[in-house]
C-alpha cells in the first residue's frame, strides 16, 4: 500500500463512521424515535 | 425557525467537511521526511482533541449529576460517553494506519497508543454499564460515579507522551499551508461532534420521557396505578 492509499483509508474510516452515525442519528430522530407516545 | 437553524448547521458542517477533503487532497503540500501519510494528522489530531472534550463533557454533566439528580444530566452524560467512543474510535484507527505507514507496525505497546486504548475501552465498558442496569436512578448514579472515575485516564493520555519516553511524535512543525489545513479540520470534527452529542441527546431525553415509569397515585377508593403523561 502506498502512503496516499493509507491516507485515503485513515478518511474513510474516520469520516464513514462520523457521519455514519450522524446519519443514523438523524433518521432515527426523523423517524420519531422514542417519542413522546 | 429551529428547524431551520438546525438544517444551516448541518449544511455548514457538511461544506466544511468537503472543504477539509479538497485542502487535504489539493492545497496542503506532502511533508517533506514522512510524505502524503502525514496528512492523516489533519484527522488524527481534531478527533483526539474531540475526544478529549466529549469526556470533559461526560465527566461534568456526572459529577453535575451527583450534585444537583438532574435526569437531563445523566441522559447529556451518556450523549457525550457514546461520541467519546466514535471519536477515540477515529483516533485509534487513523493511529494505527499512521503506524503501519510510518512505523512499519499496526500497534505498539507505547505509553500513548496504551492508555489511548485504556481510555477508548473504559469508555466502552462506561456504555455496557449503563445497558446492563435497569433502574433508571440507579443506572445514573452508578454510571456518574463511573464515568467520574474513568475521566481520570484523559489526563494520563495527554501528559504519557511527555513525561515517559514514547514512539508516538510530539510535536511536528508544520508549514502555513499545513496550520491552515489543520485549523479547517477543526471546524467539521467539532461541529460533528457537538451536533452528535446534541441530537444523541435529544434521542436519550426523548426516550426518557415517553418510557416514565407507571406510579400510583393515591385516591379515595385506594391506589390508582396510571401511566404519567408528560
């Protein structure tokens, strides 16, 4: 592996798994979530 | 008006997210010893300092919680603990991909990358606390002490690298180019990381509210058991 594809890994997996889960978050606030019933 | 605000807020960190990737990949040059694997510092170093913060945050929202028995405090506590995982999480992996690159090795028992590890495992095991008591009351008291306690190890990770001999780096002098990007990877990580924490928040207050325990409520003809309606 070259120094830029280390790079470009270390970005996707730090980036995927932030916004990975400010997308889960999201949809489950969207979604309403433990709402009030 | 909110609703707006909170969509600003996430387009700003979405656009500050992509700015951060095109001065990665375009403006910033290699460093001259180490090449193109020092820009993962531009990552590394917001989400250590990030991590750091949301352990702050943990830490007095429970030592608040202690004081004061505010359900809001315990549910921000266990907001800021869960993204205190995400972040050292981050930190772990961009570390050890900087290692294998840098130093020929995925992971070495330095004092660092241990208590990097130490604080990244307490605050997993501060997340099974709190799954595996079923009383709310409980559960926050327990989990406040705990992350109390565990909040004693982000000192050890900031100061190890100064105070034991370590492989990890210090401090690496960094070109204009290389103090500008690294200023704009501040902006997305942190912003990432409040707005996690926040809406995290939110879920957990929410989740509190429509799950309040049935208690009964004397009347006349005795006692009355009836949902509490918030």
């Amino acid at each position: 592996m070259s120094g830029s594809q280390f790079v470009i890994l270390a970005y996707v997996i730090g980036l995927g798994l932030l916004w990975g889960y400010a997308a889960v978050l999201l949809c489950s606030a969207r979604s309403g979530n433990g709402a009030k019933s | 008006m909110r609703r707006t605000l909170i969509t600003i807020y996430w387009l700003v960190t979405i656009a500050s997210t992509a700015g951060g990737i095109a001065m990665v990949a375009y403006y910033t040059p290699d460093e001259q010893t180490m090449g193109p694997i020092q820009k993962i510092f531009y990552l590394h170093l917001p989400a250590a300092i990030c991590t750091f913060l949301a352990c702050l945050t943990c830490f007095i929202a429970s030592v608040g919680y202690l004081i004061q028995r505010k359900a809001y405090l315990d549910d921000l506590a266990a907001a800021a603990g869960r993204v205190a995982v995400q972040l050292c999480s981050i930190v772990l992996a961009t570390g050890m991909i900087w290692g294998k690159s840098a130093w020929g090795q995925w992971w070495t028992w330095s004092p660092r990358l241990t208590f990097s590890l130490v604080l990244w495992l307490l605050y997993i095991v501060y997340l099974m606390v709190r799954a595996s008591i079923e009383s709310s009351h409980r559960r926050a008291l327990i989990a406040a002490v705990y992350a109390i306690i565990a909040f004693l190890d982000v000192p050890l990770v900031y100061l190890s690298v100064r105070l034991m001999p370590d492989i990890h780096p210090t401090s690496i002098s960094l070109a204009l180019p290389m103090k500008l990007t690294l200023a704009a990877w501040f902006v997305p990580v942190t912003l990432l990381s409040a707005g996690l924490i926040v809406l995290k928040f939110n879920i957990n207050r929410r989740q509190r509210d429509s799950a309040k325990p049935i208690e009964p409520t004397q009347t006349p003809t005795g006692f009355h058991w009836s949902a509490e309606v918030a």
